[in-house]
C-alpha cells in the first residue's frame, strides 16, 4: 500500500468513525400517538411545551365527541373523555397550526344521532383515525359496530379506551369484534387492556402491582390477532411495566411490531414523576437495548399503523 492509498483510507476510516458517532449522539424520533388538546385544562403553549421536552417530533391529537347527556356519555359526566378534552374542531385547528408537528383523529358519542356522518365529515377534512372510543357501550354494540364499519370503510384505525365497568365493556368478547373486522386496525389502551397482560388479573383492580403472569388475554390478543396494537400511554401503561421489569423486558421484545409510544399526561411540563409519558419513555429506553427495536415502539410502528410519512 502507498503512502497515498494509506492516508486517504486512514481518512475515510476517521469520517466513517466520526459518521457513526454523530448517528450514535443524534436523537431517537418519537411519534406520540396520544395527547389531547384542553387535557385537564392545559393550555396549548404548555402543551407545546410539554411535548418538546419529551422529545416528541410529532403527535396525534385524540378529540372528545360531542358533548350530551345520556348513558353512553354516564349523564354527561364523561364529556370531554372524562378529561375537559375538546373536540374534534379544536383539535384540526391546532393540527392545521402545527402542520409539521400534529395530526389528528376525530371522535363523536357512537349512539348519538348523526355520528357516521359526523366521522365521516372529519375522515373527509383529513383525520387520520377515531377515537379515543371512551364511551360506556359494549365493545360490540349496535353503536361501535357501526363506528367499525366506518374504519373498515374508510381504511383507518380505532384507538379504544378498555376500563372494565365504565368504558369500552365486554373485554373477554372482543376477539369476536377483531375477526369480524380483519381490515380495521385496533388500538388498545388503558387500564383494563393492561391489566390483562396478566393472566391472573383480578379484573376490578384498575392499577395492580407486583409480578405478572404470563399469557393475559391482552397477551394473547396481541400474539393471534395481526390487527391488534397496543397504546403504552397513562399511568395505566407505565405501571404495567413498572410493576415487573423482567416481564416488561420480554413483554417489549414478544410485542416489538405491536407497540406504539404514547402519553396522555396532562402535566403542563413534560418531565418528572407527574408525567407519566416521560416516564414511559424512559422505560422503553431502560428495557428495550436493541436500538432497532426501540425505533419500532418509538416511531416505526406509528408510522406503518397510521400511514404517517
């Protein structure tokens, strides 16, 4: 090898060396697919503030439906997803501020006159998804079913809220509901979705605490069924990895196609034990090592589920 064949290479080998340190220093991409606008009353230079500190390159706005008083809504008392979230309006305006950096789903109460053509009004306007479904209605209701064939029609996911008792009932029977609808992409969350990665779990514990044994029908809906996707947002999605790290680590590596990073904390900081998305972010990073992988839970997933570019 010449003198001038072995400096160019030793100069390649440096910019090489320099290339892969720069990709090992640059920041993860992450996608949140669950925030609200109005969240608990925050305000939207907190939000943006919020989602910058975590991180977030780019987030799904989850709307609340219309707000009325009837047994799918408890006589009012869950309007705004329970939560003081606006609505679909509120969130396609932001989105349209914020074009780079926000989409959005829309959302209306399933047994409301007029909610087929209120959901597809939005589809039609550039929502990307429904939900977040957080209505007190059998999963497979006259209702939902009609919301399903919607998503079926129009090709988009549906983010479900699962809370035994109060939202989203009959947990047990909603494989039944992913057979019959093949084509539309569900999205799992809250805490009866993860208490059920527990196969002993006592269904009226909304939060429980210690190991967790294998094999949960959360589990197991997620293994049979390829148009399932779970949501790791709220607390209810932190401590369902909190609880049992040696799980939480094999859960992440079994479900790596499955899963997609969200948040849904309405602190107005983005950091620190109130948030939980952080939190959860940190949690992905503490038991997912496998850089590829962490890029599926953090961003690659999102992006294939919700045709994002």
């Amino acid at each position: 090898m010449n003198r001038r064949h072995f400096t160019r290479l030793a100069g390649l080998t440096t910019l090489s060396g320099f290339a892969v340190s720069l990709a090992a220093d640059a920041p993860e991409e992450i996608i949140d697919i669950h925030q609200h606008i109005h969240f608990n009353g925050r305000r939207n230079p907190e939000f943006l503030a919020h989602q910058k500190a975590m991180g977030v390159s780019k987030t799904v706005l989850l709307p609340a439906g219309t707000e009325m008083a009837r047994a799918s809504t408890h006589a009012g008392k869950s309007n705004g997803l329970a939560a003081r979230v606006f609505g679909t309006e509120a969130a396609a305006r932001f989105a349209a501020e914020h074009p780079e950096s926000f989409v959005y789903f829309c959302n209306e109460v399933p047994d409301a006159d007029g909610a087929v053509a209120s959901i597809e009004k939005w589809l039609a306007r550039g929502a990307i998804g429904i939900g977040e479904s957080k209505f007190s209605l059998p999963v497979d209701s006259d209702p939902m079913i009609r919301i399903y064939e919607v998503a079926s029609a129009h090709g988009v996911p549906v983010l479900l809220h699962f809370q035994e008792g109060m939202y989203n009932l009959g947990f047990d029977r909603f494989h039944k509901i992913l057979e019959r609808f093949p084509k539309v992409n569900f999205i799992g969350h809250a805490q009866t979705w993860w208490g059920n990665i527990d196969a002993k779990h006592d269904q009226q514990v909304m939060y429980p605490k210690g190991p967790v044994s294998p094999g949960g029908l959360t589990d197991r809906y997620l293994s049979d069924y390829p148009n399932l996707y779970g949501d790791l947002s709220a607390g209810s999605g932190k401590n369902a990895f909190d609880r049992d790290p040696e799980h939480a680590a094999a859960f992440f590596l079994r479900h790596q196609d499955k899963l997609m990073l969200g948040t849904d904390c309405s602190d107005p900081v983005g950091e620190g034990e109130k948030c939980s998305g952080s939190g959860q972010i940190a949690n992905v990073r503490k038991y997912v090592t496998d850089p590829a992988v962490r890029a599926k839970i953090f961003s690659g997933n999102a992006k294939r589920v919700l045709k994002l570019g």
